[in-house]
C-alpha cells in the first residue's frame, strides 16, 4: 500500500499516463486563477478570443485598454491617489531608481515596491469565465466601459493600426446581473437610461442577445420584454441600427452593454475592422461540388426580430 502507483505490479504506461492526466486535471481545477469570480454589480469588458489563448488574450486585451485610458482619463490615477486610493505600480519609480545601486537596501526597496503594487487595486483585472474563447476584464468604478470602446475603436478606425492578436470583439459590459429575466430587464433599463428618457429623440435601435452555457432562458425569453421598452419610442433597425443593446448571458450571469453604430463597426471585432466588406470570395477550382440546396425559411416565435447569433470566436 506505501509503493507509489508506478511501482504497483502490472501497472502499464496506459494506465501512468492516465493516472497522469487525471492528476493535472485536478491540480488545475484546484488553481485560484480558474474559479469564477464574476459576480453582480461589477462592470468592465466581455471579449471573445482565440481558443486556448484567454491569457494571452485578457493580458494583450488589458494592455489596450490601459494604454487608451490612459489618454481618455489621463487625470484619473493622481485623483485616485488624492482620494487615498492606491494605484498599479505605485512607488515602483523609485524603487527602480533606488535598484540602480545594486546593494541590500535597493533590493529591499524593489521587493517592498513589487508587494505593494501587487496589492494595490488595479483600474483592470482579468476575471476567468471557464469558458473557451471567452474572458471577463473588470474595471474600475470610476472608468465607463461604453465611453472606452467608443474612444478605442475611433482611434483604431483613424489609424487603422491592428492592436491584438488573439482578441476578437470586446464589448462593453456596463451592467453585470444575473441570467434572470427580471434582472435582465431591469439591466436593460439602466443601460438604455438615455433612450428611455422623456426627452430622448427618436432613433433606431436593435437587440443582439447571445447565450452561451445556460439552458435556464432562451433568446425568445429575452427579447420580448426588453424590446417592448425601446419599441415605444425608437424603432427596430436590424441592418443599420444607431444604437445596439448587446447582451451577453454565459452560465448564470450576463453582461448588458449600449453600442453605437454596432454593425459599422463590425460588431466591435477587433480582427475583421479593416476587412473590406465588398472583398470577392476565391473561386472554387473545376470540378469541385456545389451545393445548391435551398432550405425553406424558419418562422421566428418573437414578435420583434432581432440579430442572428454571434460566434464565440
């Protein structure tokens, strides 16, 4: 009973590698860093990604937005500091200055520098969905997700230059609420504040509802009650909407987010912005098989239509 498993009789390279296997796949579900810590109340950005890469993709990701807050709120770490807020990297200056010494007390100071910006508060943290292809960036209070994607995607239109490499679309998630009907519209109503007002001026809006890991609602439950709100006022534009509510319902939580001019922006994928739309489709060589089968259409249970299922990829 003491001997380890490999020095059990009759135990074959199958069955060590198996045993191996299962071992890693309980150490990685015992790691901190894959618990699901996406909770209501929280706000940030819901992004998709290339399967395997969510690391990569959420560091990649949080570099981005760093950079373009930064520009957006360039007065927002000295506020925090005034406030008695710590902020990344604080004192991390003159820990680097005090290292150039190369004695203990540089050491020291570079080691207390790392520890405290370690704790200090980040204005991003990158919350795991366990999910393939989809990741959580958490922001600060004081940040508005909508107002960066917006700044984020006109400058990335301006200068055309790519950013990442393995984030698709990143979508402002303003609201994060339980999958629940109920808390789904009455995130809807906080997020669309401004077109539901008195005062707002008509325009056109859509609904783009993606559920991903959840057999508890279905788009048909959605949709209904969330456009019957905006319907009053504004009217549905599926092609060429101004507005667009995008809600995005994995497991038990879901992310609600206001997007302008949606579809102009390629449904905010940050890897097909500056695909040209009108590029033509490579032929097929001689001989190939075409399928020229035609499927009747599908009527819509909805009462309002709403747009197609987005990729999590």
């Amino acid at each position: 009973m003491s001997k380890r498993f490999s020095e059990r009789s009759g135990a074959g390279a199958s069955q060590l590698k198996r045993a191996k296997r299962y071992q890693q796949m309980r150490d990685r579900l015992r790691k901190p860093q894959n618990s699901f810590d996406i909770s209501p109340g929280m706000k940030g950005f819901f992004a998709t990604c290339t399967r395997g890469r969510e690391k990569k993709s959420a560091l990649e990701t949080i570099d981005l937005l760093e950079d373009y807050a930064g520009k957006l709120y360039p007065d927002l770490e000295d506020e925090l500091r005034a406030e008695g807020e710590e902020v990344p990297n604080a004192g991390a200056g003159a820990a680097e200055s005090a290292s150039n010494g190369g004695d203990i007390e540089a050491d020291i100071a570079r080691e207390l520098a790392e520890i405290k910006s370690a704790s200090a508060p980040k204005l991003f943290r990158y919350l795991p969905t366990t999910i393939e292809c989809l990741i959580y960036i958490k922001c600060h209070r004081r940040i508005d997700p909508e107002q960066l994607v917006r700044f984020i995607f006109a400058d990335i239109t301006k200068t055309r230059q790519r950013r990442t490499r393995f984030t698709g679309r990143l979508i402002p998630a303003k609201v994060t609420t339980t999958s629940k009907i109920d808390a789904i519209v009455k995130g809807s109503k906080e997020v669309a504040r401004d077109l539901l007002a008195d005062d707002a001026v008509p325009t056109t809006f859509a609904l783009v509802v993606n559920i991903r890991y959840c057999d508890d609602i279905k788009r048909d439950d959605v949709i209904p009650p969330v456009a019957a709100m905006l319907d009053v006022r504004h009217k549905v534009d599926l092609k060429n909407a101004k507005y667009t509510l995008v809600i995005e319902v994995f497991k038990s939580m879901c992310t609600i987010g206001l997007v302008e001019d949606y579809n102009a922006l390629r449904r905010l994928n940050l890897q097909t912005l500056f695909d040209d739309p009108n590029a033509k489709k490579p032929l097929q060589p001689e001989g190939a098989f075409q399928d020229n089968t035609t499927f009747p259409k599908t009527s819509s249970s909805s009462p309002l239509p709403s747009a197609q299922d987005e990729d999590a990829s």
